[in-house]
C-alpha cells in the first residue's frame, strides 16, 4: 500500500495559481464586459416586456406583505 502525500500529488493551481497579472486583467476586462451586457439585456427585457416587470413588481409586493411581522 503506498501513501500518497503532498509532494507526490500533482500541483493544482489554485484561484491565482499561475497565471500572470496580465491574464488576470484580460479575465476582469471580459467579467466586467460580460456583465455590462448582462444589466443592458436585463434592462431591454424590462422595457420591452412591461406586463413581466408589472406582475414581478405585483409579486414582489405581495411576498413582502406575506412575510411582514405585524
């Protein structure tokens, strides 16, 4: 039986384990992008879709009411 310790394990990189600061810039600039593009799709659906964004407003209303403390 042979143990297998820390030494004989395969590096992993972890979160920022080898990847230069460049990298790690080009990887927040396109986070940033995507997002960016996720609030205009979010903002578009609201705009084009106003009987949603009314009943999700309806039922945002009605959840506060139910778990209001009174």
């Amino acid at each position: 039986m042979t143990d297998v310790t820390a030494e004989d394990a395969p590096a992993r990189p972890g979160p920022q384990g080898d990847i230069s600061p460049e990298q790690v810039r080009e990887h927040l600039r396109r986070r940033a992008i995507f997002l960016r593009e996720l609030a205009e799709a979010r903002e578009l659906r609201r705009r084009v879709t106003p009987h949603r964004s009314r009943r999700a407003r309806i039922h945002a209303v009605l959840r506060r009411r139910t778990f209001r403390i009174n």
